[in-house]
C-alpha cells in the first residue's frame, strides 16, 4: 500500500488595514469650548473584508486647538492607523447692547393745568447693536413733566442709560361753566347698551335710543343752556321707563312661574331656546347634549372638526358640533368605562357643576374661592370628581342646594336636571362671571 501525508496551509491572521471615521455630530465651534466627541464613530477594517467598531476610549485624537479659529482637521488614530474630519472654530459673539431708544408721543398732548401725564398711545423702541429693534412696556422712567406750569413741555423718556423725547402743552384750566351736567352724565353713563336691544319692542326701542342720542349732543355742546340740559336729563329717564319688553313666546312660561326671568334671560341671551317654537318645556329634564350646546352658545359657537371621538356622537347632528368643541377644550370627557359621551343620558347636578367649572377654567376665570360643603345634609354623597367643582359653584352662588322638610338643604348631586333649574344655573353663572 502506498502511503502519502496532506499539508494543510495555515491561513494568515486578518490584519488592520485602515479606520473610518464618521464625524462628530458637533462641528461648529466658539473659541474655548471644547472638542465634543458625541455621535463620533470609528470603523476598523481588516485584510479579511471584515469591519469592527472600534471604542472612542481606544482612539487618540489629536489636531483640535479650541484657541484658534478657522478650519481644523481633527485626527482620530487607532492601532496606527488614522482617519481624519474637519472642525471649524468661530470667534465669540460679540454681546448685543443697547444703542438707542425711539418714542413715540401718547395720544394725547394738550392738557389744563391739573391734568395727569396720559401715556396712552405712547410707544417705545430699543434699537441694538445686531440692528434688531423690540418695544419697550415697562422699565422706563418719564419724566420732565409739571402739571402746575403752562406752555410747550419736554417730556423725557429714559431706559438702560438711552433716552428720547417728545413735546406737550399744558394751558391754563377754563373757567367753571355755569351750568350744571351731572345728572345729564348720570344717565347717559347709565343708559341700557346696544346689546339689550332684542329684548325691547322696536317702537320703545326707537324713542329710547332718539332720546339717548339727543342727550348725548346737549351734554358735547359746551353753550347748552340749563334749561336744555335738564330737559335732555328727564327725557331720557322719561324713554328708559317707558321701554317696553318683549314677552316670551311660550305658552308654558307665565310672569308669575319662579324660573320666569331665567327663562327671559336665557332667550334674549340665546343661550337656551324651546323645545318648539311655542314651548320651553321647563320641567323636561335636560339631557347631557343639550348642556353641551348651552355652553358651545355662551362661547360664540366656536367652529369644531368632526371626529368619531365618542361613538354615540354621530355627524350632523344639532349637538355633535358643541360637543366635540367642549371635549377639545376638556369641558367634556365622556364616560371613562366605555368612551360613550352619554349624549341622552339626563345630566346631574353635579355633572353639570363639573363642565361649568371646567368652562370656566378654559375662560381663565378665577375658580380659586370654594366653600365649605358641610351645611349640606348630603355632602357626602357628591362624588370625587366633582367635589372641587361643587364647593366653587356654592361658594360664587350658582348652586344654592334644595330645601328638606326641616329646613336644612341639600345638595342632590346625583339629581337630573330640569331645563328650568338649568336657565336659573345658566343665568347665575352668566351673572357672576360673563360681565
């Protein structure tokens, strides 16, 4: 048998052949920071066509000066091998400072002796160093004007070290008028605003405002006699008393029923309408959805995108916009347990409190004063969700409890709602807040 012996050839061991850098995320630099090796990596690759990461504590990295600018080339060096990425070093910013201010006059120039300095109007700018310009409300001084000294005045404005300027005229006071107007100005400042006018018969209306406007002119005419001062005074009195208001169109609201002026409120306010055009339905008891809808009114029916947040809020319906505007401004929420928003489920007491108080907080009211519950014979019934909102709404005198039969009250939190005792909330909280 012949006999022969194999050789295997032993290979040669893979060897470094070069390294890859990729650059730092940072790149741009002011002097004397220093080199931030973050989001640096370092590839080392081998005769055999592998690849490795390589450590940064592993590297040497030289080549950075954080002293000197202009453009630096970085060079990172492992086992020998080297790679290089480029830096750029910056000078310091210079810091921005203040170089002038520009005023510009307040409304008002001309004034009598006596008279306080009016800035209304009044506007001033800084101008910097970067040619950026940014005005100034606060942190000035005026000054240079005197009250009590006649003639052309130099008014000073001054902030940071920088001033300007602007001129006013200060005359001597007129003499007294004989007449008298303070009754006249009584009147007119109290006259009804424009915005009560729907609740007024088109007739009374149309006296009231011709005898406003002729008050107006007799109180600018600075040669009114007494006389026609006087007879202005009356006339308006006269046209404010004879207004007549408009009923309501429901045939189950009377004068005589104890929510008839929230009902009248509401109306005119356009906040709650009737069931039909003939009924308000006042002991109906309102359900969740039509609350919703009184609070999308007060804010002015806000727009709203339509979504399928709350499955039992279809699109199109009368009610699907304001409750979708109450849930993008958390006035609402819906059930937690099954996402439904409950749209036909009567609203509680302490239900409707709950979105009041997150309305109000979404107007920036202060919702900071609460009341002590413990007057109430069923405080301890109101549930924890709604026991911040309901000592607030006690405390601002929007809900006053239920009477018992001996006298204490109650406080009914989980009680429906009926569409009268909604109006009366409704007014209250318009009353107290809404002003």
């Amino acid at each position: 048998m012949t006999e022969f012996k194999v050789y295997a050839e032993e290979a040669e061991p893979a060897t470094l052949e070069s390294i890859t850098v990729t650059a730092p995320t940072k790149t741009e630099y002011t002097v004397g920071e220093d080199l931030d090796l973050a989001g640096m990596k370092v590839t080392a690759n081998y005769s055999d066509d592998n690849t490795e990461d390589v450590a940064i504590e592993n590297c040497e990295v030289s080549g950075y000066d954080k002293a000197k600018t202009g453009e630096q080339t970085v060079t990172v060096t492992y086992e020998g091998k080297t790679a290089t990425f480029k830096v750029t070093v910056k000078e310091e910013a210079k810091p921005v400072t203040l170089e002038s201010i520009t005023v510009t006059a307040p409304t008002k120039t001309e004034y009598t002796v006596g008279d306080e300095l009016d800035l209304a109007g009044m506007k001033v700018v800084a101008k910097y160093s970067d040619d950026t310009e940014k005005e100034i409300t606060e942190g000035y001084e005026v000054s240079g004007y005197d009250k009590a000294k006649t003639g052309e005045q130099t008014v000073t404005v001054t902030y940071e070290g920088k001033a300007d300027t602007f001129k006013v005229t200060v005359k001597e006071a007129e003499k007294p008028n004989e007449t008298d107007k303070t009754a006249l100005e009584a009147v007119v400042k109290a006259a009804v605003p424009d915005t009560e006018k729907a609740k007024y018969t088109e007739e009374s209306w149309a006296a009231y405002e011709e005898a406003l406007n002729q008050a107006k002119e007799v109180l600018a005419d600075a040669d009114a006699t007494q006389k026609e001062i006087d007879d202005a005074a009356a006339a308006l009195d006269k046209a404010a008393e004879a207004l007549e208001s408009k009923g309501l169109p429901y045939v189950d609201v009377v004068k005589d029923d104890w929510f008839y002026n929230a009902a009248y409120y509401n109306y005119f306010a356009g906040t709650m309408t009737g069931t039909d055009p003939t009924h308000f339905s006042p002991y109906e008891i309102l359900p969740r959805a039509q609350f919703a809808t009184i609070l999308h009114r007060i804010e002015g029916k806000p727009a709203a995108e339509y979504t399928n947040r709350f499955p039992d809020v279809p699109d199109g319906q009368f009610y699907s916009t304001a409750v979708l505007w109450a849930a993008d401004a958390k006035v609402v929420t819906g059930y937690t347990d099954s996402g439904y928003f409950g749209t036909n489920d009567p609203i509680t007491r302490e239900q409707m409190v709950v979105m009041m108080y997150r309305y109000a907080d979404y107007k920036k009211y202060d919702i900071s004063k609460t009341a002590d519950l413990s007057s109430f014979s069923d405080a301890g019934q109101v549930s924890g969700f709604a026991e911040t909102a309901m000592k607030w709404a006690v405390e601002n005198g929007i809900i006053e409890g239920k009477e018992n039969t001996d006298g204490s009250y109650r406080l009914d939190p989980q009680g429906s709602t009926s569409r009268a005792e909604c109006a009366i909330i409704i007014q209250r909280f318009m009353e107290t807040f809404d002003k």
